[in-house]
C-alpha cells in the first residue's frame, strides 16, 4: 500500500511537470510498477528456497563423508534460513495485501464487464478480444509466481524425507533431520490477502466460479 502510494505520486509529479500525462496512464503506470515489484520479489522468494534445496540436496550426496557435528551445523543453518524467509514472506503479505485484493477485486469486475459486452453487443467477437483487461493475464503471472514459490518451499521436505529415510535408526544425523522437518512444517510460507484467505493456483479456479455465479445472475436479470 505504501510503495502504491509512493509510486502514484512519483507519477503524479512526472505528470504535472511534462503536462502529457493522463491520470489514468498514472495510475497504470503506479499498478504496474507495483505488479512488477510484486512479481521480483516473489521470484526472489523462488530463488532463496531453490538454493536451500540445493545445499539440502549437497547434504544429502556427502552425507556419509560428513562427521556429526558438521553435518549438524550444515542443517541447523538450513533451518535458520527457513525460518527466515517465512518472516519474509509474512512481511510481504503484510505490504503487498491490498494491492492484490485491489487486484483480484478489478478482475472480477473486469471481467463481468467484458463478458456483458460480448454477451449483450452486436459487436463482433473479434473486437472484444483485442480489449480483454491486462489485469486478467497480470494476476495470472502472479498468482502461478506465487505458486512456484509453495512448490519450491516443499521440495525442502520431499528431499530432507529422502535424507532421514537413508540415515541410520536412532543416528544423531537423523534427529537433526527430523528437526529440520519440523520446521519445514511449522514455517512453510502462507500468502493471504489481508489475512482473508490463501493464495494458491486453486485462487483461479476460486476466482472463474465467482465470475461464472455473477454472470449467471447477469443473464437471468437480462431475461426478465
């Protein structure tokens, strides 16, 4: 909400002194600053549990090569990176909050209003193609980078479950595995909107059975 702020008066002041700006270029200028910024971030999110999987993937090769206490260094560090990317990802739901539910809530308008037109208008398909909203392809970059990061972050569990299943019975290497579990379960990374709900691939599917409910109603109050 801030960074939106920020950026639509950057914008705004831009404007005032070029005098050749719209304020709704502004303010599509601001959103997409923030999509962008949303979008980065989020690949960075992918990136920072990719590298955990891979030093999780390095122990797992040189695990027998690994005496106890080096072995026990090298997973306690993994875990403290884990834990400090779901502070991380807390903050950013936190920031990045209204702006999506801004966006989720465009969509659905959006998209009502676009489908009326083609429903409700002589005009041919073909035109409404050409003006279907941006947000509509914008908060699917989004929501599947979103996504890619809950993948990425339980890959640390499905390759840490590889590492104990291999680990002798009762082995000081093996609890230091299960504890590494532990916390891949008590801090695995949760987006919401606003704390109202999750955001996940399943959010599309939640977003396409609202648009089809209102458009059902849309085309019975046409009817009557």
């Amino acid at each position: 909400m801030g960074l939106q702020l920020f950026n639509m008066i950057i914008c705004l002041c831009i404007a005032v002194v070029t005098q050749s700006l719209k304020v709704t270029t502004v303010i599509t200028i601001s959103s997409t600053s923030v999509y962008a910024t949303m979008i980065a971030l989020l690949l960075c999110f992918k990136q920072t549990y990719k590298n955990i999987n891979r030093r999780l993937e390095k122990i797992n090769l040189s695990q027998n090569g690994l005496d106890d206490s080096e072995f026990t260094r090298r997973m306690t560090l993994q875990g403290v990176y884990y834990k400090k990317m779901k502070s991380a990802v807390h903050c950013f739901n936190k920031f990045f909050g209204f702006s999506i539910f801004l966006l989720l809530g465009s969509i659905i308008f959006s998209a009502l209003g676009w489908l009326s037109l083609v429903i409700f208008s002589d005009t041919p398909f073909l035109v409404h193609v050409t003006v279907m909203p941006v947000n509509v392809l914008t908060s699917i970059i989004i929501i599947f980078c979103y996504d890619s990061v809950l993948e990425e972050a339980e890959r640390s569990i499905f390759i840490s479950l590889t590492l104990f299943e291999k680990l002798p019975w009762k082995s000081p290497k093996r609890k230091e595995v299960s504890a590494f579990m532990e916390i891949c379960k008590e801090y695995a990374p949760v987006f919401t909107v606003l704390g109202l709900f999750r955001i996940n691939r399943s959010t599309m599917l939640g977003l396409v059975n609202i648009i089809s409910t209102y458009l059902i109603v849309l085309i019975q109050s046409r009817k009557t």
